[in-house]
C-alpha cells in the first residue's frame, strides 16, 4: 500500500512540475505550433494529476503531494535567468527537456521496484511513455 501513495504521490508531483514549467516558459513563446505543443503537453500533465486526484482517496486519507512553493519559485527564477537573454524555440526546448528527462527517470524508477498494483502501474506508465512522447517533439525544436 505504501507503495502506491509514494508512486502517486511522485508522479502527481511530477505533473504539477510540468504544468508548471510549461506555465512559466508559455508566454515566453512566441511560435503559434510550439505553443500548441506545450498546451497539448500541459493538457497531459493535468489529465494524470486528475486521475491521481480521483483514484487517490483508495490508498491515503489525505492528498496527493503537489510542488512546494519553494520549488516553484526555483523553477521561476531558474527559466526567468535562462531565458533573460535568449527566448528561441531552442531554448524553451532544452529548458523543458530537463525537466522532462528527469521525470522519465523517476518514473523508470517507480515502474522498476514493480510493487504497487496495476491501476497505479498504468498511470506511472503512461506519465512515462508522455514524458517519452514530449522529448521527441521537443527535440525537433532544439
């Protein structure tokens, strides 16, 4: 059982970083299709983070972990610098695939301890194979 809340809890995380991420770069972008993609990408996040949020009241009382305000504020300031100078499609792209490659691997992580049941197996699944998807549209824009 503790397994599937820290899956969940990891992976609802995960999601919010995106959302996140793609919120703090968006108007940063300025091409209609990159934008486009993002908004797909976000749309992504949000439809995990919901069905976490459902499924979630089977294994904890409480809610599912979200991205601290602190962290926030360091993935803010983080893309604010980065893109002080250089706002490119490229940019935006290398920015993103941090973030999404270090998702992938704590997914790859969760799905490798193989100990939580296959409800939350397949929503950990899907995050990855997502994450997997964005880096190879993202890669086209570097």
């Amino acid at each position: 059982m503790e397994e599937n809340i820290n899956a969940l809890d990891e992976i609802h995380k995960g999601s919010y970083m995106g959302m996140d991420a793609i919120n703090f770069v968006l108007d940063k972008v300025e091409d209609d299709k990159l934008k486009e993609v993002l908004q797909k990408q976000y749309d992504g996040y949000q439809n995990i983070a919901n069905r976490i949020e459902a499924i979630y009241p089977k294994y904890d009382n409480g809610d599912p972990h979200k991205t601290s305000a602190m962290n926030k504020a360091m993935t803010w300031s983080g893309v604010e610098m980065k893109t002080m100078t250089d706002k490119s499609n490229s940019k935006i792209a290398e920015l993103l695939l941090t973030g999404v490659n270090m998702g992938i691997i704590e997914g790859k992580k969760i799905l490798n301890k193989k100990k939580m049941n296959q409800e939350v197996e397949a929503i950990v699944s899907e995050y990855v194979s997502m994450q997997e998807q964005s880096v190879e549209i993202l890669k086209t824009y570097l």
